[in-house]
C-alpha cells in the first residue's frame, strides 16, 4: 500500500510569550522570558514562586462567556489555538467533507484545575457531594478534542493521547498516520495544558523537578547550562492542521512544510528519570529517521526535549551524538523550552511549530540563559546559546519525552 503524503496547512500557538504563532515566533526569535512571578494563587509557601503563565489572556475575548464556565483552562486553550489554526489553514468548512476530519489532542493532565477546586470544595463543606454537575466534564482530558468537532462538526476520528510531557507529539504521530493509511484528508491535532495550579506546582515541587531560583525566574530556564536546577513550568497551547497532500494541492492551501515521519520508544528503566545512556532516545530518532526515510545527515535541526534538568539534558545531547555521530556537530539544536518553560502535554505541538516556523524563516531560536559551561556537554555541539541563528533549515526534528519513559519524536522537511 502507497502512503498518502501529509503536509501543514495551519498553525496556532497560545504561549507565555506570545498569544498568536506570530506573537509566538516573535518571542521565540527575540529570545523573551516567559517566567515571571505566578499570579493565580499565593505561593507564600512553596518552594517555587514562578512559572511560564498566559499574559494578558481573557478566554472570554475568544469564547461565549456560558461555554466558557463549561471548559477547563486546558480546554479553553485547546479552544483557541484550534480555532487560529482551522482560520490559518483556511477550510472551507461548507465543502469539506466533514466525516474525513479528525481532531486528535494531547494532554498529560488535563482538567487538574477543576479536579483540585471541586475536592477543596467538598473538603470544606459538611460532607454533602454538592459537585458542579460540569465538573467530570471539565476535567476529563478528552474534552479538549471533543469541543472542537463539536464547534466544526467534524465527524472522524476524535480522540486524546495521554503519554505525559509526550502527549501532543504521539498525537501528531497518530494523525500523521491516520491520514498517511487513507482514513482521513485533514486532522486538527496539537496539545495543550494548564497545570500552573496549586496541586501542579505542589506536586512538581515535592519531586524536586522544578527550578528554584527564585530571585531570578526570567533566567531560571537554562537547558544545558552547569546550574541549571530543574524545569520552569509553563501553560498554553499548539494547534497544527494536517491535510493530505493532494487534498491540499488541489484547493490551493499553503503549505509550511511536510510531516514526513515519526517514532515512539519506552525507555522501560524509571518512573520519572531518563535511562543515563539515553537508549530509549536513541531508538526513538533512529526510529523517526527509518520512518521518514531519511538518513542523519539529511537533519539540520533539532528542537530538543531540552527542560533544564540536571540528567535529562545531559542524557538527550549524549543520544544525539550516538545517532548523528560526526554531523550532530553540523546541526542547529536548541531547546525553546528556556524561553516558554515547559508545557507538559503540550510541549511537543508547540516546539513543532517552532521548527516548522524555522524552515518558513531561515532563522533557528536561540537557547536562552545560558552562562556557564556544563563539562558533561560536548562543547563542539551548536546549541545556538542566547541568540538566534541564520539557518536554511531543509529538515527539522523536535525530541519530546515524558515520565514513564515516553518518548516520541517527529521530522519535518520543507516543500520545495
């Protein structure tokens, strides 16, 4: 059986550092901060008083007020990327053929908002289970994708993967494979999450998996530098239209680049930390390269897992010099996540988007906050510290990893 070709046809980004995928990509290049104190709850006592959080976002300006109250952050979120995206790709929603689109999402969370008021509520009261009779909706992860088709009518697949900080790259996975076998012409997929809560930061804290440098968040992002001290915690977004290829030719779509390949590993070793060879990354690039039929050298860029952990860093770089041996010297890597913090369940749609903006632009974002060399780090590795790089980027990858030892990986190639 021929697989069909599947190509990119629409964006949309809801990020800490820009609301639009161009407010978005304009953050990305100028090098911006995303962190800063967090505003939604008193963080008095916690050991992390910052996170990557939406600036100046009302759900209400994009949302009918009465839907709103029925969606979770992270399904508000899905909300507005999906609609920028659908808007980018220009469907024209009175002749697509409405059984043949999909939504498929990616959240590692879900509505942990709603889930952590309804408890508090119901442990301060009498004892009565007087639970918002919203609430199981709200929460539920799959919700994000279901209100979406709903909103579209669109008929076909509609699903959530739900693999940690992997989510929304196995859901790219699964919608680029679901177009690729025929089943479907256009897929909305991407991811989104809105974990900057109480229990989120309570939780990432007692694991010590955040940063603390308080008295400097901006900065406390630093993926590869010797102090970094764990992950900045971000909230948002990614939205990405598939379509297949002839699909898209014959309505005249633009096309930002082809989605040629993907790969999935498990790195069967620890509930939250990376093997230290980094062998289950390693499979999951060779994996994505077999896939998309694509040899090492073809890559020029990589958009790392990168989260400013202690041994994730190291391990991820480790497993890239194994896989592209001489030529990991010759690529543009970086790690975006010291500008957006991390996104969890949507990491992996929102760094695509990043590399796929890259191929448009030339331009490769920099890896910010970086000071102090780690000796465990090849110093001849690019990871394009503190300042963008001028970059003709003909084939783009972008690692994302979550605890469980989820791994996926995606590759993008530019149409020419």
């Amino acid at each position: 059986m021929e697989l069909k070709r599947v190509v990119v046809t629409g964006l949309g980004a809801l990020t800490p550092i820009g609301n639009t995928k161009d407010e978005f990509w304009e953050g990305l290049i100028g090098g911006k901060s995303g962190a800063g104190p967090i505003t939604y709850f008193d963080t008095e006592k916690f050991k992390t008083k910052f996170a990557c959080e939406l600036k100046n976002f009302e759900a209400t300006d994009f949302l009918d007020r009465k839907e709103a109250r029925k969606m979770d952050k992270f399904a508000q979120y899905a909300m507005v990327a999906a609609d920028e995206a659908i808007a980018d790709a220009k469907l024209n929603l009175d002749e697509v053929n409405k059984l043949r689109v999909g939504v498929i999402w990616g959240a590692g969370i879900g509505g942990l908002e709603t889930f952590q008021e309804e408890v508090l509520n119901f442990a301060s009261g009498d004892g009565s289970p007087r639970f918002n009779p919203f609430f199981i909706p709200k929460m539920i992860a799959d919700i994000a994708p279901a209100n979406i088709s709903i909103k579209y009518g669109f008929m076909g697949p509609n699903y959530t993967t739900v693999s940690a900080c992997a989510s929304s790259a196995n859901a790219m996975f699964d919608a680029l494979n679901s177009i690729r076998l025929g089943h479907c012409d256009v897929i909305v997929t991407g991811g989104s999450e809105a974990a900057v809560t109480i229990a989120g930061m309570g939780g990432f804290n007692a694991m010590h998996a955040l940063s603390t440098r308080n008295e400097s968040p901006e900065t406390a992002s630093r993926p590869f530098d010797g102090t970094r001290d764990g992950f900045v915690l971000g909230e948002g977004a990614g939205a990405i239209v598939l379509e297949e290829y002839e699909h898209a030719k014959a309505r005249g779509a633009k096309i930002y680049a082809e989605f040629v390949g993907g790969g999935l590993s498990s790195d069967a070793y620890h509930m939250t930390a990376p093997h230290p060879d980094g062998i289950g990354v390693i499979a999951v690039m060779k994996n994505c390269l077999e896939n998309a039929g694509l040899k090492p050298e073809d890559v020029d860029h990589i958009n790392t897992h990168g989260t400013s952990t202690p041994l994730g860093d190291v391990a991820e770089l480790k497993a890239i010099s194994e896989v592209f041996g001489n030529h990991a010297k010759e690529i543009n890597i970086n790690s975006t996540k010291s500008m957006t913090g991390h996104l969890l369940g949507a990491a992996g749609a929102i760094e695509a988007i990043s590399v796929i903006l890259a191929m448009e632009h030339g331009i490769v974002p920099p890896t910010i906050n970086h000071s102090t060399r780690d000796e465990n780090i090849d110093p001849e590795l690019n990871l394009t510290l503190n300042k963008a790089q001028k970059r003709d980027v003909k084939v783009g990858m972008s690692n994302t990893f979550g605890f469980g030892g989820h791994n996926a990986c995606v590759v993008f190639k530019r149409l020419d």
